[in-house]
C-alpha cells in the first residue's frame, strides 16, 4: 500500500516556535568540564570555551539551553558559581555524586550562549531552596535597578542585564530521587508563590512548572492537575520528560517507533492541562515544555554510576554511543514534537555534549557528532514557519510494546515568510520500503532543493573519534510534479526533505 499525505494548506497545526529546537546544559558529567568548558583545550577561546563544540552547536541548529540543570539544581547555590573563580568553593554534587568545583557558573553560561547564539532557559532551585533565592538569582541576571545584586553582576563584570525570560520552576520535583522532593501539594504552593515573587519583579517573565518526571510515574495527571490548580494563573507551560531505553524496550521496531508514545503522552498532558482550563472557566492555554526528551541506555547507567569511587570531578556520566537505530527514534520523536507544535512551544534534547548527547568530546582531544546529531540538525535547519500533519493513508506495522502502529509517519512544514518548506518522513518498518505520495495542496512550493536520507547500514551502526561519519545522511531521490512530491523511502528510514518556492 502507498502512503499518502494530503496537505490542505489553510489547515496549520500551528506555527512552530523555534524554541522546539532546544538542548540542555547540567552539571552532570562531562556536559560541562571538558564537554563545553576545557580552558586547557587547544580550540578553547579567552574564556576556556571550546570553539570545536561551539561550531557543532551551531551546526546543530540549536536555539535554546536549558542550564543548570536537571537534578543537579535541586541542591545548587548560584551564588558559588559567580565572582572571581579563585574563590568559589567547590562543593558535593548530590544529584550524580560528583565533586562541583564552580569554574563555570552563570556567568560562564551566558557568555557560552552569546557566543553559541541560543536563548538561556534558566531553572531555580525549588529543592533546597525556594521564592527568595529564585528572586534574588532573577535580580543578579536580569537586574537593571541599583540593587546589590544587579552591582554585584556589573562588579563581576558584566554591565548589562541579560534579559532572561524562560525560567523553570524547579526540576523533577515528584521524583524521589530529587534533592527537596515534595507532595504535589508543597510542590504547587512553593511553585505558586515563587512564580508570584518572580513576577513582581517582571511580570513578563515565562514561566515552567514541573509535571511529572516522567509518564510512568504513578502520580502522572494527579500531579499537574494539583500543580496547575494552583499555579494556572502564574505559569505559562507545564514540563515534560521522556526518554526511552533501547536496553528496556529490547525490540528495534518499538524503539524505532517511540514517537507513539510521546505523542499519547503530549495527548494527556494536553487532556490534563484543559481539564484544569475547564474548572477553572479559563481562556488561558498552558503550553507544554517537552525540556528532557531523548533516547538513554538507563539501565547502563545504573550499572555505570556504581563504578566510581569517592567524589570525581567531572566523570563520564551518561556517555550514551548511539546507533542507527537511536537516531531513528530522535529522528520519529522530532516528528512528534512538530505535529504538536500549536501546544509543544519549547523542548529540550537532554542533554547537549557528551551526557547522552549527539556532541561527543575527548578531553584534549576531538569532538564529533553522534547518529542522533543529523536528524536534530536537518529538522532544526528546515522545519520552520508552520507544520502540517495529514498522512491519510499507510500500512500498519507491528512493534512488540507499541503493537501495530502506523508504517510512515511524517510532517510538512512551510514558511510563508521565507518561502521554504521541508517534508519529514520516518519509515519504522524494519523490513518494508515504503512508497509515499505527498499531495501538497495549495503551498507554493516549486522545486525539490534537496533531500537526506538517514538510512543506517546497520542499525546498530555508532559513530566515533575514529569513525565520526559512518551513520550520516545521504542524498536521496524526490520527484516533484504537479504539487506532488513521490519518493521511496527504504526500510528503517529517516528523510528530510527541504521545499522552496514563492513566499507568502
Ligand atoms: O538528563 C539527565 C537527568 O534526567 C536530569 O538531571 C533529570 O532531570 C532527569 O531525570
């Protein structure tokens, strides 16, 4: 059977926001030290900023950071990581067990962010901490009145504020292994008037109030609708968090296949979100923050961890190798992601360098880009403007934790301003090649400018220092005739396909 997408183009999803295109930044592992700050590297600028990772995270297309953390805030004092270096304290990193030796704090982080070119999302500390440490960070960052905290910044020297908006309320707060772990209930108060005291500061601030650490926990739903009965008025996006572990989902199919599941999870979130919106006669919608979604080998994780002895600085946590058939399943969750984008306005691949990231470095040594850095890449590049999802017709295929599940999934997106489209398209059957027919309607589109295939010749093929390139995407064959585009796409495949024609 051939898959068809019907595209009617006075039906949008939405339009995308660019912060879909996000990452992460924790301290945790070798994200930061030797990931992106090694001032001893060779590529490192004036200040200890690796120029190599820098040049990838641009390449990568990514918009916005989510920094300090992840587990990693619910126990942090900002105030160690400013100031002369000399004196800042290290510190036990409780969340990954790690010695903390604050080289690189906020201050560090926002020269990486210019220099990267991505918006910051910064999380306040709602584990140990609560409303007046979130004002006060808030103030240091962003304060433009003669405050003490505001001069401390200009002493520390930096004289402008850096007017950032996107701040989370917290991080994982439900989950036990949280520093500060609370019940719903604390969780929404605490959130609830931290939300307030921040906003008497700026009002304009957007704000993320954690959901659940993850669709498995037994409290999702009950959570975020406690959460937002408190908060609706104050918060502008609820969080989410998924990963999935190919060692716990054992099947290739169903891995390759994730996106299924994000999309059930957005779809109750969603549910929840207007349960609350209902309640409470609101014409608010709250916006959803996907700000940890990836692939991660959890399990070896567990195993990994209780290999180190006393408090390393920087240990390799987390160094996810990723296969073809990972990047596949960035690749499908991608797709996910835009479908949803009239409520997925941010989301965040966890994490960015080295800590399940599609950035590897060694210390001293090179950086490369890992199989799940293409498909970010190219969706990043070509996906803007606004998304359309009308697959009307594809075979099913079987996975064994998903059962059957669509063959093809895919999204065409088209930006009127710039007169530039793209069409993203996963195969999940591990077997069959999968003929599809795109009617696109009414879009302006006038040629095929060029089409990528990411089609591993193993799936469980990595790339490495030695051999970076050797899941890649290549060239691929697309026809284009009578606002038709036909292309065939081959077992276990993912294709970026990029649009141009008239604008508006
Ligand atoms: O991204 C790794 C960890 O996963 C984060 O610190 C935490 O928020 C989540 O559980």
């Amino acid at each position: 059977m051939k898959t068809r997408l019907v595209i009617d183009a006075d039906r949008p999803v939405g339009d995308i926001s660019p912060r879909i295109f996000g990452s992460f930044v924790e301290h945790l592992g070798r994200c930061v030290y030797t990931g992106i700050f090694e001032p001893d590297h060779p590529s490192a600028d004036s200040d200890g900023l690796r120029t190599d990772v820098l040049e990838l995270v641009k390449e990568m297309g990514v918009t916005v950071v989510r920094y300090p953390g992840g587990n990693f805030v619910s126990a942090y004092d900002w105030e160690d990581g400013v100031g002369p270096v000399q004196q800042r304290p290290a510190r036990l990193e409780l969340a990954w067990h790690s010695l903390e030796p604050n080289t690189f704090g906020t201050d560090e982080f926002m020269a990486w962010c210019r220099k990267a070119g991505v918006e910051p999302m910064l999380a306040v500390n709602l584990g140990t901490r609560g409303e007046r440490d979130a004002v006060d960070l808030l103030d240091y960052v962003n304060g433009d009145a003669p405050t003490a905290l505001a001069q401390q910044r200009r002493d520390n020297g930096h004289e402008e504020p850096y007017g950032v908006t996107l701040w989370c309320l917290g991080n994982e707060m439900d989950g036990p292994w949280q520093v500060g772990h609370k019940n719903a209930d604390d969780y929404a108060y605490l959130a609830t008037s931290t939300a307030r005291a921040m906003r008497m500061v700026e009002p304009s601030l957007e704000l993320i109030a954690c959901g659940s650490a993850s669709w498995e926990m037994p409290t999702f739903g009950d959570w975020e609708r406690t959460v937002l009965d408190h908060a609706y008025d104050v918060v502008d996006f609820i969080s989410l968090h998924r990963y999935y572990d190919p060692d716990v989902i054992a099947d290739d199919a169903s891995l390759v296949a994730s996106g299924v599941d994000l999309d059930r999870f957005i779809a109750g979130m969603i549910a929840t979100a207007d349960h609350v919106k209902a309640k409470k006669r609101s014409d608010k919608d709250i916006m959803l923050s996907v700000d940890e979604w990836n692939v991660w080998h959890l399990a070896s994780y567990e195993a990994q961890a209780k290999s180190f002895e006393g408090w390393p600085v920087a240990p390799p946590l987390l160094e996810d190798v990723y296969t073809g058939a990972d990047a596949l399943a960035v690749g499908g969750l991608l797709i996910t992601l835009l479908r949803h984008c009239d409520r997925v306005k941010a989301a965040c691949q966890a994490q960015l360098v080295n800590v399940i990231g599609p950035i590897m470095t060694r210390k001293g040594g090179p950086a490369w880009r890992q199989t799940t850095f293409h498909p970010f890449a190219l969706a990043a590049r070509l996906a803007r403007g606004r998304a359309y999802h009308a697959v009307v017709e594809t075979p099913l295929v079987e996975t064994v934790r998903f059962g059957p599940v669509p063959a093809v999934d895919a999204v065409v997106t088209w930006d009127a301003e710039t007169g530039r489209g793209s069409l993203l398209a996963l195969n999940r059957s591990l077997t069959e090649a999968m003929p599809v027919e795109v009617d696109l309607g009414a879009l302006p589109v006038e040629a095929v400018a060029s089409a990528q295939l990411l089609r591993p010749d193993d799936l469980a093929d990595v790339n490495t220092a030695e051999d970076p390139d050797r899941v890649a995407p290549v060239g691929h064959e697309v026809a284009l005739a009578d606002g038709r585009l036909t292309v065939e796409l081959p077992p276990a495949s993912w294709l970026a396909v990029e649009l141009t024609g008239r604008e508006g």
